[in-house]
C-alpha cells in the first residue's frame, strides 16, 4: 500500500468510525513506520462500539503486523486473527512502543480508568516506586496482639482479622476514629465499622478490644497504650496492620511512640496494579502516597516518628508527582 492512500484507508474504514483527527496518535504511529521505509499494509479488526475507535488491544495489533507487514487491507475482510492479550498488557506495549501520548488521552477521553491508563504511564512508574518504598515487607510472627489502625479501606479489617483467626495473636485491637481520610466520608468510627468486618469473620467479641476516639496515626498508638493499660494488659509483641502504602509510616511511628515494644508491620496481600478499587481508586491511592512520603521526611524533626532513608530515585518520583499536580494529601504549614 503506497504511503498516500494509509490516511485514506483509516479515514475511510467503517469498523473503526473514528475521523483522522481523534486518533491522530494511530495515525501517526503507521506513517512513521512507513518513513522508516517499511512498505505496510493496514490490518483491522473487530471493535464492538464503532464509536470507540481502535482499543489499545487492537492497536497493539494493528502497529506490531504493520511493523512486521503480516497483513494487508481489504476492504469488507478482518484480520487473520486477533492478538489475545489483557489490556494493561497491552496499553504496557504501548508504552514501550512510544504511544505514551495514545495511552494518556485514553484516560482524558474516557475510555479507559486512570488505574488502566496510569500503570502504563510515567505516572505509573513514579507510583510504583513510592509504593514498593512504603511497603516493609516484614515477616509476621506469633505475637500478644494484632493492631488493625484506623483506615478508610476494610480489608485493612479483614487482613487483622484473618491473622487473628490463623492463630497469629490471641487478641486483636481496632483503632481509629474518625481521621483526615473518612471524616465527611463515614458517619461511625472506623473501629466500629473494622469490628463488623472481624465479627462477620469469625472473630468472638470477647477477643477483640475497640478503641475509637484516635483521629491519627499517632493517637492510633497513644489511645491504644492506654486502653491495654486500663484493662491490666502489657503485650510486648504487636502485629501492625495497615493499608499497603502506609506499612513505613506506620512502623516509624510506633516505633517513636513506644520504642520498647517489639513489632512487625503487615497490610492486606493486594499489589500495585489489584489494590484500587471503585471506593479508593488509584488517583486517589497516588495523592495519599505522596502526602505520606512528605510526613516520612517532615514528621522525624516535629516528634512524630522515627528517622527513615528516602533514597534519591523516591525523593525524585516524589517531586514529579508533586510537580504533575498529586498534591491533595500534601501538608501546607
């Protein structure tokens, strides 16, 4: 196919019912090939919303038989065959390929979530490096008490409970209150919402302690100290739990606020890609991550936790985040 008649042929193809001007990255990807002196055709395949132009699947397809010249337009005719591949993977080609561009106006077109779009992207990568920083990756052990502390995701709360029920403490405690992230978000403290997780569990309410007044962090520590003190008990080994991304913070601050105690941090088994859902999408995830990364570098010099290395590669993914606008979490004073 002569390199005129490329533009024609995709502004002419029904089945992918996008003008040039929308899908100008595909466009551009096909005449650069043919620049580089391959003489292409232009393969097509089967899209189910004729609107929707080309998924990242299907492109992935399109750019990689024009570059291997595997296929040929015919009008009326599809494709041999289709490439199957998930679409993180294949909007993860994409990246490689040079579409970073495609893949991010994905996102601003609203074809695909932010967490498909952004785990591909630069966002994504700068994401992923605070996200492996945060987590410790400790070893659980047998210990005198699970702490599950104060968090807007539940299975925080099944991931204590669970530990309890496989043996790992013979008590566990849920903390929190109302803080900074499910204040205005839920009318009850977290404590009572994590304590109807662990009963639906199987965790008897003689074996389970709830203190809800924390708002913090740190109170998450301070309240529980104090509540263990009330009922005669000094445990010396605890079993932190927290969302995956605040495993260090977590850790620094117990650590600050009760140094002669033996702990461990653990979060529920979810990774990077899995952990976003509908109520905590990734954008979110990423916002929370930064303001955590900037009290792990703020909060050692007010008291607050611990000294803890930041390398330079996370301190770097943390400004340009910063500077790409993921600031909701950040402290201002």
């Amino acid at each position: 196919m002569p390199l005129q008649s490329i533009s024609l042929a995709m502004r002419n193809e029904v089945r992918y019912g996008l003008p040039v001007a929308t899908n100008q990255n595909c466009l551009t990807a096909v005449l650069d090939l043919c620049k580089e002196g391959r003489e292409a055709g232009l393969g097509f395949v089967h899209v189910d919303d004729l609107h929707d132009g080309p998924s990242p699947i299907n492109l992935v397809y399109l750019v990689q038989n024009v570059k291997a010249d595997s296929c040929r337009f015919h009008e009326d005719r599809p494709c041999r065959k289709e490439e199957k591949v998930e679409e993180l993977t294949a909007m993860r080609k994409l990246i490689r390929m040079g579409f970073e561009t495609y893949v991010g106006n994905l996102y601003k077109e609203g074809r695909v979530t932010l967490r498909r779009a952004s785990v591909s992207s630069e966002v994504g990568r700068l994401a992923r490096t605070l996200w492996e920083y945060h987590h410790l990756n400790h070893e659980i052990r047998l210990s005198d008490v699970v702490l599950v502390q104060g968090s807007h995701d539940l299975r925080v709360a099944e991931r204590g409970a669970s530990l309890y029920l496989e043996g790992f403490a013979p008590l566990l405690v849920l903390s929190g209150g109302l803080g900074n992230l499910t204040r205005g978000m839920w009318d009850e403290p977290e404590a009572q919402k994590f304590a109807r997780v662990a009963r639906r569990i199987g965790v008897p309410e003689e074996s389970m302690l709830i203190e809800d007044r924390s708002t913090n962090t740190g109170e998450n520590v301070l309240f529980t100290r104090q509540l263990l003190l009330e009922r005669g008990l000094d445990p010396e080994r605890f079993i932190l739990v927290q969302k995956p991304y605040m495993e260090r913070r977590t850790y620094a601050t117990f650590r600050k606020l009760w140094p002669e105690k033996d702990a461990v941090v653990t979060s529920p088994r979810l990774g990077f890609e899995d952990y976003p859902n509908e109520e905590i999408p990734l954008e979110r995830v990423i916002h929370i991550m930064v303001g955590d990364l900037q009290r792990i570098r703020l909060y050692p010099a007010r008291g607050f936790q611990i000294e803890q290395e930041i390398p330079d590669e996370v301190w770097d993914a943390y400004e340009r985040l910063v500077a790409l606008g993921y600031t909701e979490n950040l402290i201002r004073d």
